[in-house]
C-alpha cells in the first residue's frame, strides 16, 4: 500500500489543512542531525557497499530484533553474530524470509512507519511485507543496493543532509573522519567525543580504555591529574576534527563535586581494579561537572542521556554482547542530582547543556521547569523508545507550555541505521506541524508563529543548540 | 435516556465511521473473561438467584460504595455488612434510592458507564437514575430479576461467555467447579489458582491457611519442602479442574532467589510466628521465582498483580473487613525488581508471565521495554482504576508503540459484578475500535490491519495469552 | 490579532458547538477566588494604583522573568531589585521593550495566553507584542493605568469577583484587610491563614518568626505548647477576619504524629538554633496533623500544596531572594506520607483537606483513588506549572474517572498578578466547557449533566469546597 499523503495528520479537516500547509513548507527542508550513529566508514571512499537487506535492515537493528526475539524468534535465525563466533543464520535471504513472516508485529510501532517509508522512498517498494511478499522484496531491495547511486555518499545527498554527527570513543583518532575530509567529498560528516568507557570507571574494560587513551593522547595516565590533560588532549583533537558538541551517558543524572584527595583517591583504585560501585557512582557524578567546566571553556555543546539500565537480559549480553535491545529504563530523577552541577554553571554563558530523558514522567515535573529556568539547559527531543509518533505528542504536550520552544533542540534521528534517517526526520517533522496546526484552529497561537515555529521544530534550532 | 449508539467513539466523522465498522464487526464476539472475581456458586444450579438489585449491584461493589462514602454516606446506610454483625440498613429499597440520590457523583466515572449499560442492556431500564425515578427502576429490576432468565446460568449464555475464569484460593476445593462440571451444563467456567494466602507470609490467617493446605493436599506442611509440595499437589488438583493460569498478588514486584538454608530458616520463622517483616517481602520474592519455575514446568499462564497498598483505612478494616475500597497505589518499579527472575526465566519457551500495574507512569517507561524485549513478558490491560475509558486509551498510547499489540493479552473483566461484564467487554471494544480507526485516518496502519487487530483486542489476545 | 473567539475548543465541529454553548453559559458567572497571592493592600483605598506597565506585569511576575532568564537575559536588565539594594534597571520602558523583543518565547506558554488576553481585555491592545510594537502598547496601557477605572478596585468589581482571599502569614496582624473592612467598600476580600513561616522550624528566620508570633497573639511562646495557643489566638483571629481557610506548604506531604516529650523536645531544640534537618522534617509532618486537628474544631478549610524544591538556584537566591522563579517540582508521594493524618482524620465530619501537587503522576496512581475514598479528602485544580491548557486536560484525563468532579473544587487562580486573574479563569473555564463537550458528543455523559457540571467547574465547586 502507497504511504498515506496526510499520515500523521489528524482527521479533522480543518487542522489536517493547516498541517499539511506547515508541513509542506518545510518537507524540503536540509536535514540537520546533531546526534546519531552512523558509522563513518561509510562514507571513506565513494564506491562503499551497503550490504544486503538482511545486512543493511535486519541484523544491526536492534529496535527490530528485540520484537522479533520478544515473540520467541531466536538470535541465532537472525544471522546475528555471537561472540564466541558460534555461527548463526547466513543465508540474508532466509533472514528477511522471517523477518516478512512477522513484519506484523510491528504494526503501530515506529520501527514499521520508519522501514515502510524506507522501503518506499528509499527503495521505491510500495508493496507490504508479509510472508508472501518478503523474497519479491528482498530482490527488489538487493538490485537497488547494487546500484552506484544507492551507495552511502550517494544516499547523503539524495537524503539532503546538511550535516551528520556520529559518536565516537573519547580514544577513537577519527581515521574515518580524517580519510572523508582528504577525500575532497563535500559531505559534512562530524564527530562527536564520547568519553563513557573512560569517564566512568565500572565501563566493562575501562582499564584497557585508559592505556589506550594515554596511547591516543600522549600523555601517561598515572593519576587523575593525567587523566583530565589527557581528555582535554582529546577534545582539542576532536574539536580540530571539526566537533561541535560531547556526548554523556549514566545511569542517573547525579552530580557531585569531590575534593581533590578524594578524585585522586578514587582514580588511584580504578588504576589498581580496586574501585567499589559507590566509587564509580562517585566519580561519575565529578566527572560530569568536570565535562561541564571542560565545555564551558571550549565551547563544546554538552549532552546528557540518562535513565538507560543497559544490558539487561545477562544471557543475550553473554551470548551476542552489548547493544542487543534489552537495555531498559528506569525513574530518573534530576531535581536534585542535577543541582550541584547547576551551582557551579547553571548560568555560564559560554555552556549548553542537554538533557535527554527516557522517563517521561520528568518532562512536566522536573525538566520544563529547570529548562525554564537555567540559560544553560535545553531539552532534547524525545529519545529511543519515544522517539515515536505518541512518544512526540506527549513531548509537546508536556514540554512546551513551560520550557517554552525555544529551551528545545528540534530534532535528533539518534540512528545506526543510516537509510532510516529521512524516516525519521519525516515522521517528527510531520508530529510537529500536526501539533502546531492543533494550536492554530484552536487559538493557541497565530498562523504566522505556526510558520515560524515549524521551520524552528524542523531546523533551526537543532542547528543553534548544536553550534552548527 | 438511551445509550448513545456511538459512544466513545471520537467526534471526527471519519474516524467515527471507521470505529463504527470496526466495533460492528466484532461487537458480536464471544467474551473471553480469563481473570475475574465471580462467584461460581451462582452457577452450580439452574435457580439460583441474583437476590435484590441492591444486593447484586450496590453492597457488593466496591467502586460504588468507595465513592458514596468518599462523600460522606456511611458505609452503615448502604447496608455493607460488619465485621462484628452490628446490624447495618437491612432495607434493600432504602439502599438502593440512597444510591439513586447520589448517582450523580458517578458522572463520567467508569462505573457510571457501566451500570448505565447494564441498566438498560440487561434489565431493560433506559430512564436515569436520580432520587425520583429511584424505586420505580429498582421495582422494575427486581421484577425481572425473579424471571428465570435472569438466572445466572440464563445470564452467561445471553451475554455470550465462552469462558469465564473465576480466582481462587490454592486451599479451595473447587467444590462450585465440581458442581458445574457435575451438573452437566455446558457453560465453562473455570477455576484459577490464587495461592497469595499461603505464600505470602504476612498474610493475615497465614498459619490457619497452612494448615488448611496440609488439610486439602493431604501433606503435612512441617517445613519449606513439604510447603513446595502440597502447592504443587494444589496446581496438579488445579490443572486438572480445568483451570490455565495463576494469580499472584504482593505489594511490589521484587524478586530474589533465596538459598536453601535461607528459605527454609525463614519459613520455619513463620511457622512459628516469628517472621519479621524483611522475612515477608524476602520470601514473597522468592516464591514469585518459584512459582515462575512451577509454571515453566506444569504450563499455568502466571499473572502478577502488583501495586496496591490494601486496605489503607484501618478503622473501615476493623469494622467491615477487606476489600472495601480503601486499597491505594503506590509507584512500582519493574526494572529492577523483575530482573532476578528475568534473569532465570526471562526466554523459557514454556512460560507466560502477564503484568498488571496501577502505576501507568510504568508503561512506556519500564513494561512496554520490557514486554518488547523478553519473550516471556505479556502485558495485562489497564487494571482496576486504570480500566476506564480516558485509562485504555493512555495504555493504547503508551504501551502499543513500543511493545507491539502482540504482547498484549486483550481484555480482562476483573469483576465481582457478574451483570456488568457485558458492559467492561463493551467499553473496551469500543475504546479499542476507537483507537485503531484513529491509526486508520491517520495513516499509522491499513484498514485491514486494523480489522484483525480489532479481532485480536476483542478476542483473539485475551484466548492466546490465557491458553484458552 | 483579536483573541480567538473559539479558543480552547476542538477543532471538531460538533464538539466546539456544543463547548460554546457550555462556555456561554458560564462566562459570565462571578469569578470565586478561593487561594491567591494577590496583596490586599491594593484595596485598601479608592485611588490605589498600579504602577507602571513594567512594574505591574513583568518585575512582580516570576513566570514571566523566569523564561527571560532561562535565554540568559539578566534579572538586573529586567529590573528585579537585588536583596543588597545593588540598583538594576529604573526605566520601565526598556524593561518593556526587553520584554516586548523575547515576547515570541511565552508562544504556545499559559504566560503567553493570559497576558494576550489581558491586554486585550482589560488594557483593550489586540496588537502583537513584539519589538516594534512594544513602546506603542507600553503607551498605551500606561494611559489607561492612570485612569480611575483602572485602580485596583474598580478592575475588582469590573472583573465580577464575589470573594477573593489573599495568602497571609500566621503573623500578619491583616491591617490591609482592616482597612478594607473598615472603608465601607463592599468587594469580599478575605485573609487565608499561612503558618508555613512559624510551622517549619527550618523556615529561614523562624525564630524571629516565633517571636513575632508572640508579639502579635500576647501568648509568650517558650514550648511547645504555648506554640500551639499562640497558633490557635492567631485562627480565631483570622476567622474573626473572614478566613475560611488555611494553607501550608510542605517539600514534601509526609505526616507522622510525635508523642508528647519528643514534640517539645524538638520545639525546644529550635528555639536554642539546634534542630537538625531530620527534625525539621518530624516536627513537619506532626504539625500537619495538628492542623488538621485544629481544622477539624474551628472548621477552616486546610490546603497543602506540596512537590517544590524551592530556590534551587543558590545565587539568584543570594542576589534577589526567594520566588524568583526557581523552585522545581519533585517526585511527590501520598499514600504512605498522608497515612497517619487520615488515620486519624480522614472520616472526621468537620474537616476538608484540599490537596495539590505538582506531580502529575499523582493524579491518577494516588490522588484520584485517596480523594475518591476519603470523605476529608478533595483535590485541589492543576497547581503552578500545570495551570495551563494541557495542564488541564491532563487533570480532567487523569482524575475525574476515579474521583469523580464532585472530589474536586473547580478552579483557583492562585495569583499574584491581579489583573490576570480573569484570564485565568477564562482559560479554566473554556478547558472545562471543552471537556464537557467531548463528553457529551462521545456519548460520556448527557448534555443536561454537561451543563450542570460545567457550572459546578465554574462557580459551585469552589465556592462550596472552601464554604465561602
């Protein structure tokens, strides 16, 4: 079934009227994305393959594969890899075989709206997945892949990205990056310093990330005195590589300055593999505020995403590693933990800060009013699992009336899966022009603002936030 | 005034015209009731009798008496029986135009809308409840109350029941079931195994509840093993009356697997009347994995009730006992709790585990992540204050894009009021219709899709999940 | 632009008819303003004035400059005098161009909404404010200011208010109320009596507090006991004054009666300096029952408004002190803390406990189930920054289905900024009508119910909640 022109739109003429008038005025449109993970490789050398369909949609998707292994489908029938190297599932052709026998499950859910506007606009099929349809597809999707113009950088222009950032290891040395910029292609890909697996010091192989920090950064690690030059070696590095912006994750939002004894202290039984849980806690909390000073004075943009019990299911984390879909939130709480950090720089002017949340109970309660509030705060748009249709009228509904638009950031597509990006940005573009239309009819704001404030949703402000 | 034909169904014509085809396609369905409170005494005999309108709608529902009371009107006057027998208002017509007087104050709650139906689907009565009309609708029921067609058995084939499942304690012997299965009526009615008064250790009559166990199951209970044992007796014994599932209510969802040596030094505690209140909520986790494992074994679909503060008004408890409206939800966490036993069963191929929650901030948060991810996990409908209109609806918005419609079990009728369950199934297709014509003129699924998963929410979940 | 004459109202046609109707028929019901900051001096005389433009909209109004602040304009350029008398900005026009250049940052905000409508309505400017427009409207509202229809109480009886009660500490010896009494003047403006200062030992200057309590009842406060005489002297004067009710303001809703020799031992401790932070908290939550307790006798209606974590930006509290727009909400819980009040008093024939919060989560997991079965217990309308249009809706979503409209008390405008106050209630007003009206073309309720209940929303509701 050909997409639905006015999908997203709600039924009532009159509001579907202005929406579509909004929408159309900024479907056009460059893409800005200011958080993501796209692989860089990617984009090295013109002629870079995207795979197979299995390869491309399928086994790197872990949006997909949770609600397929949730159903009782295994891992293994989806050619994901183990790591022990136990073979699993070869054949992409089987792969999409059953990822078609069950596309249903997907009804309703992002994941299908995304894959069903790629699969149109990208890959020019209309027809549905199903069982029946799944190999028609599969060799219609493969004979376009193989195509020149369906190569990364290809896609990048057609897709009218204006720029991509992707997110690196604090001790990644960018090579991808470094080989996109000497080749003379124009698209504008950036990195983004990530430094979890060093910053917090319960990261699974942290003492590992630390030698190869001191490697990457030339400075021996032997306290945390090193520690902190060598990080802001890095940020040089990665602003040089034409950075913009860090990226944070913790479990919680908590923050809290330690004296300089007690950072050494702490570090010092890192070093020896001797630090306790309450150390890690610890030392996150510091090293958050320490990031903020760090971006107060180069102006790297700070983002935060919090609230994300990561590697839930042990046997999958066992059996396939990291990132498998059974990362699961829990309450977040930032009035307090983020208070000590908002003491020392909740008004410096050179900083922003952006907070990310996947507990949508503190998007009226706690981070509208402290988007309200602090100049250095801003809300991202919403993340993972509500990165949805619902997921964003909730976000409006619940954001804007007191953080106000503008302590937002518009829009981050937060993707692995590169051909889902227009997806993406399609889908909130179209939420957003929904809700400003609802206001319009309803008297909350002039069509004038309306005007204004979609081409803020869809552009401008993810490229003010984010310093682009 | 008569029902309106297209209740709950959005104002937008075509959105209203969908839902109308939707719900009329399967407004006719049979009513799958996999989890309710009914007493199945009503249908041991042809004649037996549903007593005074006041009798089968006022004094034995809590929803109704818990908000005449929140105004003001005694529990006395509304004749709820006393723990100690003091006499209460023994005139069931005094009773029942008190309750005409304040019907009012049921304005658009739930149970308005349920009794309104009921009202007028089963007893034929289209006026309005006030202080005037009062006695004459309570003549006009009671009338056809003593007509053998308002017998409950009479009632269960009118309504179109294809199965209803009743809860019951692990020390019941199912002596009703027995009765109707004797009898040689053909309407299937079904026990569950309600095990709460001899697991959870703090249960009030916990040791006369152990010793009733050892009694039915013919083993004595001298310690934590022969404990396993006679509950698996009691589930064979279960199983073999008919029945598909479990029922587990505790305060929390916390689960932990305890050592033997633990087990059995807290179970002997409790023996003798010396568990401490860690005891408890240790215990209850534990056998919250043991029952997980009981089910993974003998097949019972395993449901987890969870959240309810019980009786919250201590004086209403000393005078009338439990269950009378005064049970108040507290915030669950699930992340964290379910993760030991998630950890041990989270993708066994023999088991269902179902989740009720009356904190609704844990669906999008922590029980749709959780439902999209393990296989085990299904997701019950809005429970208890949640099952409302404006509560489906917020639980279609915010479990569906992230779980999938496909761990969802359907509907569950949880009703002590055997005449309103016609209603409860009625406001749920509907809300359901509602919901899925809304994706359809939105765009967000086809019209065929949403013919099924009208199906599905009706019917086809609710029978899957339950095993039925 | 004019005001939208349908704002608020769906966009659906069928609805928004029916919303009018509702909405005609109460907008023009006397405005009942039960709970408000409003400063009574304002009344005190025939010729009172209200300053300038900037002074009475954007200095006194931390909604307003909270938002300016948060994209990094000074307090200072706003003018907010400093606590050190550090002189800020004295030109009000340049206050008001400032705030007329960021206008576009309330789009879409209540602040945004009420001050459109106050322009137009009271100061008759249906032009846009923006930066060109801004010295031309200043102009304009400064013109009409000077005229005696605009002193404070000619707008009070334009306005239609029939009682409008002021926020007064336990201290306050209400000479501006005197002074109203005494002038003859008829508009109701009654005094509400607010012990916060006197009752939270860790109030900052709580010992001057104290002894400016003893001042003002003639009882010498020396223990506790002599603390509660005093408090009880200072409610009969308060009733004597007109009070109907009290308020107190809590972090947090925790209650828990202390015996006798801890209470005075902890009273003891803080008037020597010494009570710790876990007895500010104790000595809290016995004082709470106390009040109740003393409600319960002098029949002042209680209100507790709970969830802010106030001044949570300790250099804007340095420099201008507290209610400068940075108290944030946090996680509030109900259940377990308000337990021993209702213990004791949750039936008691005389009391009325009207609660708020600024957790929404509350509404439906807690509030709506205790004020559904309490008969002390009503709920207070959306509070701060949920007193808004979706704020609204959210409230009428979540609490209505379970504590039914009658457990609740229509609308307080809870405002400092008095010529704002009839868009406050138009905003309430318009939200409920649309309600209402959704309910009846969805079939939820019949459309006589609709307009009794949106007269109760509008007028009745309040008036008989606080027995005014």
């Amino acid at each position: 079934m050909p997409l639905h022109p006015d999908r997203c739109f709600d039924p009532d003429p009159a509001q579907r009227q202005i929406a579509r008038q909004l929408y159309q005025a900024v479907a056009g449109l460059p893409l800005i994305c200011p958080h993501g993970h796209v692989d860089p490789s990617l984009f090295t050398t013109p002629s870079a393959s995207l795979g197979t369909p299995a390869s491309l949609i399928v086994i790197p998707d872990h949006y997909i594969f949770r609600m397929l292994y949730s159903q009782g489908i295994s891992l293994e029938s989806l050619g994901i890899p183990t790591q022990d190297g136990t073979p699993t599932e070869a054949d992409p052709r089987r792969i999409w075989q059953l990822f078609g026998d069950h596309f249903y499950l997907f009804r309703g859910t992002p994941t299908g709206m995304w894959l069903t506007y790629e699969l149109e606009t990208v890959f020019g099929v209309s027809e549905k997945l199903d069982s029946r349809s799944a190999l028609r597809i599969y060799d219609q999707i493969a004979a376009q892949m193989a195509a020149p113009d369906f190569a990364p950088r290809a896609l990048f222009e057609r897709f009218n990205i204006e720029v991509l950032c992707t997110t690196d290891a604090a001790t990644d040395t960018l090579e991808s990056h470094q080989a996109i910029r000497a080749s003379g292609w124009q698209g504008r890909i950036l990195p983004t310093f990530r430094p979890d697996a060093v910053v917090n010091i319960d990261f699974p192989g942290w003492r590992a990330n630390i030698d190869r920090l001191s490697e990457v950064s030339g400075i021996t690690i032997h306290n945390y005195l090193s520690f902190v030059r060598a990080l802001e070696q890095r940020r040089v590095f990665f602003k040089a590589m034409g950075a913009s912006a860090t990226d944070h994750a913790a479990l919680t939002p908590y923050t809290g300055r330690l004296g300089h004894a007690e950072t050494e202290a702490i570090f010092n039984r890192a070093l020896h593999g001797e630090a306790s849980t309450d150390d890690a806690i610890l030392f996150t909390g510091h090293m958050l505020i320490e990031m903020a000073r760090m971006s107060s004075e180069d102006g790297l943009v700070m983002q935060l995403h919090v609230g994300s019990l990561r590697n839930h299911n042990p046997q999958l984390g066992t059996r396939f590693g990291r990132d498998m879909g059974a990362d699961i939130p829990i309450q977040t709480e930032f009035t307090r933990n983020l208070k000590p950090l908002l003491d020392e720089f909740g008004a410096n002017p050179h900083l922003t800060l952006i907070l990310f949340t996947l507990d949508e109970t503190t998007y009226a309660r706690e981070l509208a009013p402290l988007a309200g509030h602090y100049p250095i705060l801003r809300l991202g748009p919403p993340w993972w699992f509500h990165d949805s249709f619902n997921g964003m009228n909730r976000y409006f509904d619940q954001v804007m009336e007191t953080a106000g638009l503008y302590n937002t950031v518009g829009f981050n597509d937060d993707t692995r899966a590169f051909p889902s990006i227009p997806a993406r940005h399609d889908l909130w573009r179209r939420a957003a022009c929904n809700w400003l239309a609802r206001g319009v009819v309803m008297g909350l704001w002039e069509d004038s603002d309306a005007a204004e404030m979609a081409t803020d949703c869809a552009y401008n402000l993810a490229k003010r936030a984010y310093r682009l």
